[in-house]
C-alpha cells in the first residue's frame, strides 16, 4: 500500500497531463494531433485506471483497519465500564462500612474512669503502641470483656437474691397462714378455758375490787382475762388490734380494754341467761324499765285529784304530757345505751418539720419532730347494733382549731361522714322514739359520753368490729349528691381511696342487727384494719403539716420544705418576686360566699355571683382568702381545702381587682387556675405518696407517716406555683409592651401563643426556659 499522497499527487499529474492533451486537441483540432499524442492519452488513460483500482484498494485496506480500530475501542470501552460499575460498587461497601455500628454501640459500658480506676490492672495496664486508634480499640476490647465478666457476677448475685426473696416470701406466707389461723385457735383455747377462768375467779374471792382506769371495774384480772366481757363486735376489734401491734410493734402503740368491769361481768352474766345486752332483742324489754314510773305517777295522780272538776282534767293533762315526754326521752336514751366495756387504740403520729420560706418554720409551732398520741375509741350500742368511734389527741395539735380537730376522722375513707347510721335498721328504730336521723341524736347529747361530739358510727368503724350491712342512700345524701353536682362540673376528677372489696356473698351473710361470726368478723376486720390505721396516722400528720402552712401564710411566708427535695430547682425555677400580703381563714358560710362573689371578671366589670352555684361545706372544708401582690397587679383567692387533704387537693378561685394594670382578663384567671387546680401533679416528688397509696388501696408509704412526704405540702407548692405564674403574666406583658422586666434574664421565647394568646407558665428543664402547654 503506497503513501495517501503519493497516490493523490500521481492522479493530479495524470489529470494535468490528460488535461493538456485534451486542450491541444480542442485547439488544432483531431487532425493536427498524431500518433504520439494518442498513444499517451491511451496510456494517461491506463495509468488513471490504475490509480482508480490501488485507491478502491487502498480503500477496502483503511477500512479493515478502522473496523478492527473500532473493536479495539469497544472493547477498551466495555472494560472502562466494568471498571466504573466495580468503583460504584466498592464506595457502596465503603460507605457500609464507614456506616456500620457494632453491637458494643448499644451496650451501656462505664465510664472510661471508672473502668480505669476499678478494673484489674491486667485490663488498664499495658494497652499497646499500635497508635491512638490501636490503643482506643485494645481499650475498648478490654471495656467490653470487663463488662462481661461484671454482669456474669451480678446475674450470679441476682439469681441468689432472687433466690432469697423466694425463701423469704415463703417464710412470710407461712407465718402469715399462722397468724390468719391464731384468732382462731385462741378463740378456741378462750373458750375452753372459760370454765377454769371462772373456777379460779371464784377460789381467788369472786371478781375483785378495785377499778378499772378508776371506774369501779375489777382491776385485779389482766386485759387479755377482762375480753372474755366484751361484746362480739368489740373482741373483733380488740384481738385484731392486738394481732396487729404484735406483728408490727411501731405501728400501734397499745392496745386497751377500759370500762366498768363489774358492769361488764354483770351484763355478761345476764346475756348468758338468753336476756341478750341489755335489751338487744326489742324495743318491749327495754320500755317496760320506763313504763313502770309513769303508770305508778299516772295512778298517783289519778287517785289524789279524782273528782277535782276542770281544773284537776287540766292538771291531769299537763301531767301526762309531762310523763309521756319523760318517758320519751328514757326510751331514746335506752336506745343509745352503750356496753360498758370500750376498746382504745393508741396511734403514734410523728409531726415532721416546717418549711422554709418568710418565716413559717414548723419548729415556732411546735411542730417539729414532735410525737402526737391519736387515741381511738371504740364503743358498741348495743340496741342499735353499730360500733362508735371517738378520737382524742394528746397534745393538741398545735394551730388547728377544736372545730377541725372534732371533724379529723371525717371522709377518712370516701363518702363516710359519720353523719348517718350504717345499720338500717337503726333508722326504724330512731323513728320510734321520736328522732329523724342519728345526727339529731348526736346534737341531742344522746350518743356517747363527754366526748359525744366526736363520736360517731363510721362505716370503717363497723368493718373493724366484723359488722356490714347494706348500704341504704338516704334523702340526706340524696339532697347532698344533688348540691355538689354544680360543684363537680367545676372541679377536676380527684384521685379517691380505693376499698378493697370482700365477695358479696360475705358481706350478705351479716345481719342487719349487727350479728357476725366470729371467722367472717376476724376477715372482715383484717381486710380494713391496717388500713384504717395509716389512714388516720396519715390524716393526723397531714393537718398537723396543714396547720404549720397556714400558720406561715398569715405571716406572709410560703414554707416548701426543701430538705426533703432535690428537684425544686426544676419545679420552681424563678426567684418569686410576688408577695403574699394577705392570708386568713373564713369560717363563717355567709362570709365565704360574700368572698367567692367578689371574685369576678374585672376586665368586664363584673364583680358578682361568682358564689351563687357553688356548694360550700363548712364541715367538709375550710375555707381562706388571701392576695397576690406584684407591683400593681393584685390577684385575689379564695382557696377551699378538703377535709381529705392532701388525697384531695386544695381548689383555687382566683379574681383581680378592675384597679389592677394589666387587667387580667377570665381567660387569664382560668388559666392561673388550671396551672394549681389541674397540674398539680408536676409539683409533687416522684416517690409513692399517701394518695398514690390510698388509691391504690394499700398501706400509707413510711415517707407519709414519717412526714416527711412531699404531697404534705402540696398548698404550699401550688401558692409557690401560683406565685411564679403571676410573676411570669407580668413580665409577657410588660415585654409585650416594650417595658423592660424584671431583670431574670431571659425566660421565654415568645409571651403569647395561639388564638387564645397563652402565655408561657409550664417550664421545660432541658431547655431552661417557660413555654406554652
């Protein structure tokens, strides 16, 4: 194959050489030309033909070579992109790798301190010099076996204390089945010992001499030979009473029989004879007793003005009138008769500390650390068949008024007041002697002794001696369920006590006189009786703790105890800069309705019937006003705190005055409120408190009955609370307004949020700032 362009200038030197003979020709014409010029034409012309076949030639030539040029190219191309696709592929697997967390990442490991000060030196020794990647990943390596071998020795620890919970629990079951089988069998050994008792009292003279507490009863025989005398109801009380303080000695200090002994021995002897206590059987026996003075006066006076005219009829009337009304009240006062023996129960309360804040320290009030006697006692009536609580404290608990100490058992567990009978058919009874209701009775001095006002026939009281009876609603409590319902509308849903059910046909099996066998009045007993106990211990301290609270806020102090929280920080960021300037009690209803009207929407001009549909209960709650200052702003309360405090919490309505700049409008008002009335659970500690407890339906934690349980406090820290909203309602407004605050730097991100304009008062710790809920 020759050169490209030697063949191109070949042809061009041809095509010149053709082209000059064709211009000879065509200038002296065909004839002039000669041989010679035709035979080159002829070979210009073979030569242009050779030229013509090595170029077709060369051509087929180029074009194999750029076909295999081409393969060669798609090939190279093909590998190129095998190349690519391998690269792709490897930075996937790269950025999987670079991706990939190994299982040590989800494995809490100690820290790297402890490790280093608490590991082997085998593992913290030594870790290489491979360079800081080598030696964090040795580190790690020695991390990870040394957390292996601690958890394999704490699961080996955790499985022996599992293993010793099981003993443990097996140990408490089995002296828990001696114990539900004690009472029982002391029953028994009681009984069967009766005739010797009674053997021996006679040998020893026959019933003794002295006083029993200095009232005429045999003091000679111990407590444990003086409940032979008790009525059934009240040895249910007494021996699980004494069950109890045997298996947990802190719980209940002593348990006691006191009474007149020989009364008790009398009566006793008369029950055995089939004449029941005291005319327990009916109203018949107990009425002849009264009967009998009156005929005999009737007939005296029939005799001494027989034929005395008008005058003697006149005479006669008023004295049968007379009669008759004395004879009522014997009737009424038989029927409120009561077994001379009582059972008394002491409870230890110990009274925690006072708070701090503005002077309102528990230890000026006596308070603090002092130990509280709360005595129980229970007496049984016997016609009517229910048990009588009545309560004494010594020492008084100081700062809280008689009034609140009488009203201490009440709603001690729900709805029971103590106002009504628990048996019905004490109603009939009461209605045969001319009385509407018990509570009549009660204020008539007819039910108990000195202490009448204080005593009453609680249902939980009924349930410790053994006794149920069918729960019968009555127009009283009819008529009550009916006021409070405006009031429920108003208030939030309360955590309530839970009581722990029997079966039906347990509860069934009492009759309504009060009867109950001594095994179903032991269960019954044990199902309430601890119960019972921390619940009063509970109360005690809780108004006790209520008492040192207010005493401080009429001092204008708001006490929180921080020694018993390290999370107020969290709760209560801001330094309150609201003061408390007015605190008092109102004791009076008419008083506390006028203060309720007062509460009203200043913003409005509206500053009246803000009291009109609530239920106020007197007996149930107490009742203050006070007022939040800051600044200008004065925010008025009335605050209603329960007689269950703190199972229910204290309930706020708040108002302003129309002088007040800014003017907080209802929404505001209602907001303040919801912030103590609904959030109150973000102010109490995370530990098990006394309401937790009791709607759980178990035992107060030792926290509550130590006092030294937060929700103690709860109406300090909802002031404390309602203190900081106000601060935190001035300072939006006033940087809404372009005025400057008061200088706690910054506290929130935006004052208003929403339609509604809420304002920042819930505080987020992680962020250290208020925002809107």
């Amino acid at each position: 194959m020759r050169e490209p362009g030697a063949s191109v200038s070949d042809f061009e030197q041809v095509v010149a050489r053709l082209r000059a003979l064709l211009d000879a020709f065509r200038n002296g014409g065909a004839a002039a030309a000669g041989a010679k010029q035709f035979g080159e034409a002829k070979v210009l012309f073979t030569a242009l033909r050779g030229l013509a076949r090595e170029a077709k030639h060369d051509g087929m030539i180029v074009r194999d070579e750029t076909s295999a040029q081409k393969q060669r190219v798609d090939e190279l191309h093909l590998v190129l992109q095998n190349l690519l696709f391998e690269k792709i592929h490897l930075q996937k697997e790269i950025r999987k790798c670079e991706r990939f967390h190994s299982a040590h990442d989800a494995i809490e490991l100690v820290a790297v301190e402890q490790f280093m000060r608490e590991a082997p030196a085998a593992l913290t020794g030594d870790l290489g010099v491979e360079g800081a990647e080598g030696r964090a990943h040795r580190l790690m390596l020695n991390r990870l076996a040394w957390e292996l071998e601690e958890r394999k020795r704490l699961a080996e620890q955790c499985r022996r204390l599992e293993e010793r919970k099981a003993e443990l629990l097996r140990s408490s079951e089995h002296k828990r089945k001696f114990l539900d089988t004690l009472v029982d069998n002391l029953d028994d050994v009681t009984k069967a010992a009766a005739p010797l008792r009674q053997f021996l009292a006679e040998q020893s003279g026959g019933g003794g001499g002295g006083g029993a507490s200095g009232e005429g009863g045999s003091a000679d025989i111990g407590v444990h030979d003086n409940a032979v005398y008790l009525p059934l109801p009240l040895y249910v009380v007494f021996s699980q009473a004494l069950g109890y303080q045997k298996a947990y000695v802190s719980r209940i200090e002593s348990v006691d029989i006191r009474g007149d002994v020989d009364s008790a021995k009398a009566l006793f002897e008369e029950s055995r004879e089939g004449g029941g206590f005291g005319g327990e059987g009916g109203d018949g026996e107990g009425d002849g007793e009264g009967e009998e003075p009156a005929a005999r006066h009737q007939r005296k006076r029939s005799k001494t003005d027989d034929g005395g005219g008008a005058g003697g009829a006149d005479d006669d009337d008023a004295a049968a009138a007379a009669a008759a009304g004395e004879h009522e009240s014997e009737r009424q006062k038989a029927l409120f008769r009561a077994h001379p023996l009582t059972v008394s129960l002491q409870v230890a309360c110990h009274l925690g500390g006072g708070g701090d804040g503005g002077g309102g320290g528990g230890g000026e009030h006596g308070a603090g650390g002092q130990t509280v006697m709360l005595t129980l006692t229970f007496s049984f009536l016997m016609r009517l068949g229910i048990l009588a609580v009545s309560h004494a404290l010594e020492p008084a608990l100081p700062g809280v008024a008689g009034e609140a100490q009488a009203e201490l058992l009440r709603n001690l567990f729900p709805g029971d007041a103590g106002e009504e009978s628990p048996n019905p058919a004490a109603e009939y009874q009461l209605s045969e002697v001319g009385l509407p209701s018990l509570s009549a009775a009660r204020r008539a001095g007819l039910m108990g002794g000195a202490d009448m006002s204080q005593e009453r026939p609680y249902r939980w009281a009924q349930w410790l001696g053994g006794l149920s009876f069918w729960s019968i609603p009555t127009a009283t409590s009819a008529a009550s369920a009916t006021e409070q319902q405006p009031q429920q509308q108003q208030q939030q849903q309360q955590p309530q006590p839970q009581l722990p059910q029997l079966q039906q046909q347990q509860a069934c099996s009492t009759a309504a006189s009060g009867d109950v066998s001594s095994a179903h009045g032991s269960q019954l007993s044990r199902a309430y009786l601890s119960q019972a106990v921390e619940y009063a211990r509970a109360r005690v301290e809780a108004t006790a703790a209520l008492a040192v609270q207010v005493a401080a806020f009429e001092k204008r102090g708001v006490p929180v105890v921080e020694e018993t929280r390290d999370d107020l920080g969290a709760v209560f960021p801001l330094e309150g800069k609201s003061k408390l300037v007015g605190w008092s009690e109102v004791k009076v209803e008419a008083d506390v309705r006028g203060a309720l009207a007062a509460l009203g929407d200043p913003a409005a001009g509206v500053v009246a019937g803000a009291g009109a549909g609530v239920l106020v209960d007197m007996k149930r709650s107490r009742y203050f006003k006070g007022t939040l200052e800051h600044g200008s702003v004065a925010l008025c309360m009335v605050v209603e705190v329960s007689c269950e405090y703190p199972v229910r919490p204290p309930f706020f309505r708040l108002g302003a005055s129309a002088a007040t700049s800014p003017v907080p409008g209802a929404n505001d008002l209602r907001a303040l409120e919801a912030e103590v009335n609904l959030h109150y659970e973000e102010l109490l500690p995370d530990v098990p408190s006394h309401a937790t407890a009791m709607a759980a339906g178990a035992a107060a934690p030792e926290s509550v009955r130590s006092g030294g349980e937060g929700d103690l406090w709860l109406l300090s820290y909802q002031l404390r609370r309602l203190q900081m909203c106000l601060d935190i309602f001035v300072e939006a407004h006033s940087r809404a307004d372009g005025k400057a605050g008061f200088g706690q730097g910054k506290m929130f991100t935006r004052p208003y949020k929403g339609r509604d304009r809420s304002l920042p008062y819930k505080f987020a710790p992680e962020l250290g700032l208020f925002t809107q809920r």
